[in-house]
C-alpha cells in the first residue's frame, strides 16, 4: 500500500492543537514540518509597554540593557519577515497568559521614562502587520493611536480594547471590517461616539461590553450605538443597581442575539428593580435568545417568555425551589436540552435536585470549582462518589439518582486544578463505567481530573470506543484543553 499524502492544512491543525512548547522539536523533525510549523512560533505577540510583570507583582528595575534588549525584540517582530506570520497582538501594561499557547514571545516588561516609548514603536512599524486578526489593547491611548491602529491592520477581525480613550479624535473613518469588539468600560469612559465605526461593521458578530467598573454615567447614551441586526453573541457584565438601569437599554440595539452571555457579580439582580430593567431592556431578545450564561436569577427571567432558549450556563446553584418560584410553572423547564453548571463544591442532592427539574435533558457539562480555588473537602460531588465501591449496587444507585436517564452526552471536569484534589476523585474509569451502565441513552462520556483525562463514545453499531485514556502529561496538557474544548462545541451545537 502506497504512502498517503497528508494535506499541509491538515498538518498545520495537528502542529496548532500540539501547542507552542513543542513546535521547535516539530521543526527539527522534517523539512516539510519545518516549512508548515515555523510560522507558528510568531503568531502570537505580547507587547508589554510598562515595567509591571502580571502575576508576581514585582517592578522591573530600569536598566539600558533590559531596554535595549525590549526594542531590539520588538525591531525583530516588527520586521516584514516575521511580522506577516504575527495573528494575534496583546498591548498591555501586564504580562498576558493566553490559555493555550500561554505567552510564546513576550517582550521584555521594561521600566522607562516613558512607559509608552515602546507602544510609540510598535506604532512606527504596525504597517508590516499586514496579517494580523486579533489586536489586544489593556492600556489607556488616545483616539489619533487608536484610529492609526485600526487603519494600518487591513486584516483585523477582533478588536480588545479598554474604552478609557485620552484625548478622544472623532476622525476614525472607515477600516477593515470587525467580527468581535471586546469593550471595557471605567469612569473615564467618553462615550460610545467614538466607537460608532467599530460598532457599524456589517461583518459584527461578537460584542462584549463590561462595565464593571463602570461608576459615572454621564456620558453614557446607548442610543449612540447603532442598531445591529447580524450580532448573535452578546456579553454584557454588570455588578450594580445603577449599571443595570443605564445599561439594559442597551440590549435593544441588538435584536438579533442568539448567545447571551450577563455577568453579574454581586447578585444584583435579587433586586426586584434590576429585574424589571433588564426585562424591559430584553424585550426583543425573548424571541431570538436561544443560549444563556448566567445567574439562576438572570434565566429565570429569560425562562418565562424566551420560547426559543435550549440551552443555559447556570454560574449559581439554587435551590429548586428557588428556581421553580422564578417561574410558577414548569412548562419552561421541558424546552431545555442542554445544561452547563459552572459551580463549585455541590453535593449529590443539590445536583440530583436540579437536574431532574429538566425532563428533556441531553448534555450536561459540570465543572467543579471553575473559577476560583475552593479547598478540597468542598467538592462534595467528588468525596461521594470516591466512597461508592466501583460496580457496586450503590453506585447505580447513585448514578440513577444524580443523573437523569435522558443525558446523551455528559462531561465532569477538575482538569485545571491543584494536586491536592487527586485523592478525592474517583478513578476515571469507575465514573464512566458507573454512567455507562445506568444511563440507557449514553452515547459519549468525557471525565477528567488533574492528572488524567478519558473521552468514551458508543459507535454506531454500539460499540464501545475510548479515542484515548491517559495521563494529561503524556497527551500533552495543550492537547488535552483542545479535545475537551471540541467536546463541549460538539454538546452545543450537534444535536
């Protein structure tokens, strides 16, 4: 049989999933390999323009060799050679810890005189990126650097940008046309005037709006953002009774919103105020919504008149009481097929209780202590299945009473989180075997702990199929994130 030849798109997928780590053993693998990886060691590029290096809290001295070496790797980047290879850019005053492929090519956090001297020469060169998608800006500038920016990428897709803008420039014009903007709000914001040409793209599929910080209202006038009738997935993130009732209203420009994403951390919305404004403000979006990340409170709302929502994040875990009274009946709860707890530390009767009120359920996703660090004997889901001998009558039990018979698919993950859980989580084939075994309709299983990882499928003729099963280190923990985040698309969007 003669050897097959596998396309270089395909290669260049297998070499992005490994992650950066192994690329340069990738390219000193083959000639070809060479020709198709290298170009990923320079898709990502961290411009860190001030002398704060995030994550340790600790200052750069200021030091002429540091800086040298900064300029002379920014000079470096910024060449026609490699600047063509360049994706994606973050701008910010702290070092940026992208999930998967981590910081590939930070530049040097340097303390100088002027903490923008090295965002002015990126500046200077910004016109060799001439294939740059992603910009990142976590840094204050002004509207004449902001509107220089966006004219100079031609191939710029998705903008991140705090909105604190100094000196604000209305000649923006027109520029490459947008898919996602990503605005953070403060106290200084000046108003979404000067973002009206970002928000005009007929290409807009993403906004994200986060005024959490948000303490001034005076220049915000949401009639100032046009209607856009092509963004699906909005986020909008609020903590306060005042950012509700300023910022609801801006909910009815987008009338065509299929994700919704409300951030709310400070349970704003116990309050029957916040409530009611929010509802007047999503009047339009009940008939399109059709996935909602929030609080038990924030879908309660969208449960009662939103007749298309299937699918919910709940960041919460009430009670079903809680839940039911929101609603007074429970026709609602029949739509939803797809449920993702992003919670921490449950027990078996909190989440027996709530999922059952989902007659139709098909896919849950659990992630256990997503979010922040909680100590080990919190995770009380985990410690009771870890005392249930595997195979035993008590674990079908236990399955039987946890999980409802409809699931098809269902995915428990503690991948991300510290060694000192490892001996409160059941071996991974005993939770696979116990859903396996009591669920009738299964069809594929991912479990995960810190160490290992396993996926199971049931094949069309019903077999049993594991695509793998191992220790996280040895699939390569990049890897790993890649197939779990497929899996969770794979629960989102396929029937």
């Amino acid at each position: 049989m003669g050897n097959v030849a596998v396309p270089g798109e395909v290669w260049l997928k297998v070499f992005k999933e490994a992650g950066i780590k192994s690329i340069p053993s990738i390219i000193a693998t083959d000639r070809l390999f060479s020709r198709i990886a290298r170009p990923l060691l320079f898709a990502n590029f961290d411009l860190l323009v001030c002398g704060i290096l995030g994550g340790r809290g600790t200052f750069y001295e200021r030091s002429p060799v540091k800086h040298a070496k900064a300029l002379a790797r920014l000079a470096f980047f910024s060449t026609p050679e490699v600047a063509r290879y360049v994706r994606t850019c973050h701008v910010s005053t702290w070092a940026v810890s992208n999930p998967k492929w981590a910081v590939s090519n930070p530049l040097d956090c340097v303390a100088t005189e002027n903490p923008l001297l090295l965002f002015e020469v990126f500046l200077h060169h910004v016109e060799n990126f001439t294939r740059m998608k992603k910009l990142v800006l976590k840094i204050e500038i002004t509207g004449a650097h902001l509107s220089r920016l966006y004219h100079a990428l031609p191939a710029l897709e998705e903008l991140e940008a705090n909105a604190d803008i100094i000196e604000p420039w209305n000649a923006v014009g027109s520029g490459p046309p947008l898919k996602h903007l990503s605005l953070t709000l403060s106290s200084s914001f000046t108003g979404f005037r000067l973002w009206t040409p970002f928000l005009n793209s007929h290409k807009l599929e993403c906004v994200d709006i986060d005024c959490m910080f948000m303490r001034n209202f005076t220049n915000v006038h949401p009639h100032d953002i046009p209607r856009l009738p092509n963004v699906s997935r909005l986020t909008l993130r609020v903590t306060t009774l005042d950012q509700v009732i300023n910022f609801s209203p801006l909910l009815t420009r987008f009338p065509a919103v299929k994700v919704l994403t409300i951030g709310d951390g400070r349970d704003v919305f116990k309050d029957e105020m916040a409530a009611q404004a929010l509802e007047a403000g999503c009047d339009s979006l009940f008939h399109t919504v059709e996935e909602l990340y929030g609080t038990h409170l924030i879908i309660g709302i969208f449960m009662r008149r939103a007749e298309n929502l299937t699918r919910i994040t709940l960041n919460t875990l009430p009670t079903p009481h809680e839940f039911y009274s929101k609603l007074g009946d429970a026709r609602p709860f029949s739509r939803i097929t797809y449920v993702s707890l992003d919670i921490s530390g449950p027990t078996a009767r909190m989440l027996s209780e709530i999922l059952w009120l989902f007659p139709q359920l098909e896919n849950l996703i659990v992630d256990l202590a997503k979010g922040f660090r909680v100590p080990a004997d919190s995770l009380s889901l985990i410690h009771e299945l870890a005392q249930i001998d595997a195979g035993s009558e008590r674990m079908a039990r236990a399955i039987k009473g946890i999980f409802p018979s409809t699931l098809r698919r269902v995915m428990i993950s503690l991948l991300f989180w510290g060694g000192h859980y490892r001996d409160a989580i059941c071996p991974l084939q005993d939770v696979r075997d116990g859903l396996v075994d009591n669920l009738p309709n299964i069809s594929a299983i991912w479990v995960d702990n810190h160490d290992h990882a396993l996926m199971w499928r049931r094949s069309p003729s019903n077999s049993s199929i594991e695509p793998f099963h191992g220790a996280v280190e040895n699939i390569g923990r990049d890897a790993v994130r890649s197939l779990a985040g497929g899996f969770r698309e794979e629960m989102r969007t396929k029937p």
